[in-house]
C-alpha cells in the first residue's frame, strides 16, 4: 500500500493496523495495561498507530515486535479485505480509529510483556467473557472464517 493512502478523507480517524494470529483455537490477544492509551485491562489485537510516512505492512511488524516481542516476515502478512471504524474510550477521552488487518501464520520468537501490555493466548470460544476493545470479536471471527474457507481451521 502507498504511504498516506490510508489517511485520505479520514481527517479526525486515527488510522491504526493490527496483525491476528490465529493458532490452534487460540488468539493472540493483548491485555492492556498501565503505560497504555487504552483502558486498563482492555483486550485487543496487537496493532497501534501508524507512524508518519509509515507503510501499513512496516507498522504491522513493528507493532508485533512492539507488543508481543514476535517477529515477522512482511511475506507472511495477508491483508484483511475490510477496514474496522470505532469510536474507543481511552484515558485520554474517546477517539475514533480504523484499522487494518493483516493475519499472520507464521513468525518466530515468544511472547514477552511489554511496558504496555501483556500478550496471552485465549481460546476463541472464550473471547466473550474478556473486556474487548470495539471490533475485536467480529476481528477475531472474520480471520476464522477466512481460515476455515481455505481449509486450516482446527
């Protein structure tokens, strides 16, 4: 994607890019914590802001690498096909982002906390009883339909 394509006609949307990774059953899932925007304890994807001049596929892996400690292959990422709008309470009042998908089925490391948060792994049957942010679920099923529709869901 080009630099700035993401921005156009969305003057007061912070645009933001997340990375799903499904394994099996499980999501990973950061819970967010004290030196985070979001609300503390608020579950949500790996994903923040893009940096200025930033690629969504260069944001994607440096927010995974960011908030997981995981490191992936820009060759690894598929781009989901929609774009997710919400209006989230942080503690700095409320601002609307969209976000960008990419799902990821391959990368290297462990998960590690960072000052911002702490990534864990959640059963999908279990993401309904978790304080997600707004569009996490439907996130979260969308990436397991398109893995169940290529034939990879366990």
């Amino acid at each position: 994607m080009e630099r700035g394509e993401y921005s156009n006609n969305m003057t007061n949307v912070i645009p933001s890019v997340g990375v799903l990774i499904i394994r099996n059953g499980n999501v990973l899932l950061v819970r967010h914590g004290e030196a985070a925007g979001h609300m503390n304890g608020a579950y949500g994807i790996p994903a923040g802001r893009l940096d200025e001049g930033e690629t969504l596929v260069d944001a994607a892996i440096r927010e995974l690498r960011e908030e997981t400690g995981l490191v992936v292959d820009a060759a690894d990422l598929v781009l989901m096909p929609k774009e997710w709008r919400a209006l989230i309470q942080r503690k700095d009042g409320a601002k609307e982002f969209s976000v960008r998908v990419f799902m990821c089925s391959h990368y290297e490391g462990e998960i590690q906390a960072s000052p911002e948060g702490t990534p864990e792994w959640i059963a999908i049957k279990e993401i309904d009883a978790l304080p997600l942010l707004p569009n996490m679920k439907e996130i979260i099923l969308e990436g397991v339909s398109q893995i169940r529709s290529m034939g990879k869901f366990e």
